[in-house]
C-alpha cells in the first residue's frame, strides 16, 4: 500500500495528473525527477536490490540521462570515451528533436531494463508514470518530431543497455549469493552473523571484479590492512573491538538516531546509495536546477556510487574480515546484542562509510565544500530531517553511524572514508560540461 501511495504522489506533487503545458526544459526536469523517485520506490519494494545492485542501476541510468541530452547540446560532453568501456554513441539523423521527449523515451527504457527485477506493483507503476511522462512531454509536439525523438531515446537506451551487459554485474542468481562458496578457515575471517539459510554465505563475493566506470578497476582506491587479527587484550585488534562493545552499551538518544537515520537497510529503505540519490534530489529540486544541471549531478554522483562499491567490495574479499558481532560474542560478551543487524558479508572497509566518502567528494565538487543542506530522506518513515553543515560532515555522520550501530571497526570507518575520497576524485575527473 505505502508503494502505491508514492507512486500517487509522485504523480500529483509533479502536476501529472493531466496534460500539461511547459517548456521542453521544464518538462525534462519534471521527466528527471520522476524516474529517479520512482526508482528510489522500487529499490525500496525490491528484494533483488542490494546496496551494490542498486549503486549499478542507478549509475546507468544516469549515464543514459546525460547522454540523452549530451547530443544536442553543445555545452554538454558525452561520457563516450572517459567511462571504461563505452564507446560512441549512434549520431542522431537530420531533424529537430524535443529534448524532454529524448529523455524521457532513453529514461523510460533504461528503467524497464535496469530496474526490471520489481515485481507487479513496481510493473504497474512504471507503467503508469511512463503513460503520465508520455501525455506530458507530447503535449504540443509535432507529430514527427515526437516520433524521431522517441526512436532516439530508444537508441541512447539500447546502447547503455548493451554496454552494461558484459561488466559482471549484470545476472544476479539467488539474490547475490552464491549456490558454491567456501568459507576462509581462521577466525579472523568472515563467518555468517544470520540464521537466514541463504546468508550462510556472503553477498556478492564477485563484485569487485565488476568494470568500473570512472576509476581504473575495483583495487584502484586499496585501503591499507585492518590492525593484525589478535585475541590478546591490549592489541590493536582487540581494543577496536571494545570500542565497539562499549559504544553499542552506552548509546545516548543522539547517537541511537544517528545509527537508525543512516541504516537504510534493503526492504525497509532506498539502500544506502539510494539515500545520496535521495539526497541530490531534494537539493536539486531547492536549487530549481535546470535540465543540464539535473542529469549532470545524478549521472555523477551515481557513478561515483557504483564505483565506490565496487572497490569496497572489492577490499572486503580480499581481507575477508570478521564483523564485531562475531568477535564479541566469542571472546567479549556471549549475550551482546548490536544495535542493528549486521549485513551478510566482511566487514573491512565499510560500505557506508566508502560511499559516503565517494558521495561527499563528488557533491562538494558540484555544490562547494561549505554547503549546507537538509536531509529529509526519512521523514516519511517517522524519522526527523538532520542538518549538515557540510557534504563531508554528512558523510563521516554516515560512516560513523554504522559503529553506534554495532557493524563495524573504527579501522573500517576511516579507511572507508579514504577509500570513498580517492574513488570520488576520478569521478570528479570527469568533463561533462564543454570548458570544464
């Protein structure tokens, strides 16, 4: 019912309740907004979405957001030739085209094809906000026009579509987890924290061989190793541990929040890539972004995402490392109970605290280092907006968040964060405007 009733409101807080009359621009602004908020739902409805899945999804439908205006528009650089992999795109053929059309035909395809693992109600949904897209952006358009436009976007799709199907991501069997895994012997290494029969291995242990986009490959932005594996009071190892332990028992009413805000848990939330999203869109909707700016920001940053977990990933197999849940129980406290559910995979680096690091960058490049905005991501779960003074202040609230939460190391929580800034500076090395 929640599902349905957003899919409402993003229709009526949008104006598409009907045909409505606006600029070509205004109406690829409107046509933006809606996919991206109508994907945020379906990650959030969609079992299948996992926070590296979705980071995937979400970067190519921004690559096809971009490239669907990037031909026309001479301020505009295509990502051809500068993301790994993606070649030129198809020219388009003599004529005039309406951009709101173009994009909105390239984003209609890209998200029947990135997001098709939702179920009926997510089917339903994109069918009734693409019909709402449709009437709104041929409003007025002449009938050749709107032809050639459509077939165009439908092209731009078509080639995101099929440069994403060698990458390594593109098949997900059992939800990510694999039919054949063997766990590492020791115990400094991973053993499953759920008594789910699927999480009795971990999640997606292959994502960090998947292509990049932006950064050379997933081991580009290594993190250094974790403090040596001791059971020895006093050691490195050990204190971490404690820290852990003792945070998780004395939690105050703020740090308990700040644990709950970021948590953005599969099922319940748009994942933690999702929230970044979540978080663009409602400054760009403050900003009154136009059309380049709107699929600029969202392209960008959701590269940087997919990016971000691909070397986290790729880092959290290659140390293999045991969550505090584990290590606790075994040589702290046998009753200890973290605050929030540990994720079924290694813990070393963190996942929220790299992406949050690769989101901050990215954002400050695009916002300015001091900006300060509203979160309002969670509001319609009950939860308050949080304010930040700065993208990096969000970030290391995110990244920290995960230790009040009982999931990770401090070692994890800095290194991630490093990890995230080196992986957002080839984003940010990206030229998407012409003169950058």
């Amino acid at each position: 019912m929640r599902f349905l009733v957003h899919v409402v409101l993003i229709a009526a807080v949008l104006g598409l309740a009907g045909p409505v009359r606006a600029q070509s621009d205004e109406r690829a602004v409107e046509v933006a907004r809606t996919w991206y908020r109508l994907t945020l739902e379906l990650v959030r409805h969609t079992p299948t979405y996992s926070p590296p899945v979705a980071s995937r999804s979400l970067a190519y439908l921004g690559v096809a957001g971009q490239e669907a205006l990037a031909g026309a528009r001479p301020s505009m650089r295509s990502f051809a030739g500068q993301l790994n992999g993606l070649e030129a795109f198809p020219p388009r053929s003599e004529g005039v085209y309406d951009e709101a059309v173009v994009l909105q035909s390239a984003l209609t395809n890209a998200t029947r094809h990135f997001f098709s693992n939702t179920g009926p109600t997510g089917q339903r949904a994109m069918d009734a906000i693409g019909k709402r897209l449709d009437t709104l952006v041929s409003e007025g358009v002449d009938v050749d026009v709107l032809a050639r436009s459509l077939a165009y976007g439908r092209v731009i799709a078509a080639h995101v579509i099929e440069w994403s199907a060698d990458d390594g991501g593109a098949v997900v069997e059992n939800m990510g987890f694999p039919h054949d895994y063997v766990l590492t012997e020791g115990p400094q290494h991973w053993v499953p924290t759920s008594l789910i029969a699927q999480q009795q291995v971990p999640l997606l242990p292959a994502w960090g061989a998947n292509r990049t986009f932006a950064m050379p490959h997933g081991a580009t932005c290594g993190v250094p190793p974790p403090p040596d594996y001791s059971e020895e009071k006093g050691s490195a190892f050990h204190n971490e541990a404690m820290e852990v332990y003792e945070a998780a028992m004395a939690l105050t009413p703020e740090q308990r929040e700040i644990a709950r805000f970021w948590s953005d848990d599969p099922m319940l939330s748009p994942t933690p890539p999702g929230h970044w999203i979540s978080i663009a869109l409602q400054l760009l909707e403050a900003e009154g972004a136009d059309a380049e700016r709107t699929v600029d920001v969202l392209a960008r940053l959701g590269i940087v995402l997919a990016d971000s977990f691909i070397g986290c990933w790729e880092a959290k197999y290659r140390y293999d490392l045991v969550r505090p849940v584990t290590y606790i129980r075994r040589h702290i406290d046998a009753k200890w109970q973290p605050d929030l559910i540990t994720p079924p995979f290694p813990e070393y680096p963190s996942g929220h605290s790299t992406q949050s690091g690769a989101a901050a960058i990215v954002l400050e490049d695009l916002f300015g280092a001091t900006f300060a905005f509203e979160d309002e991501t969670h509001v319609d779960d009950g939860l308050p907006p949080r304010h930040f003074e700065s993208f990096r202040e969000a970030a290391e609230e995110a990244a920290i968040s995960r230790l009040y939460g009982g999931i990770h190391y401090r070692a994890a929580i800095e290194n991630g964060l490093e990890q995230g800034y080196c992986i957002g500076a080839y984003t940010n090395g990206l030229e998407t405007r012409r003169g950058e």
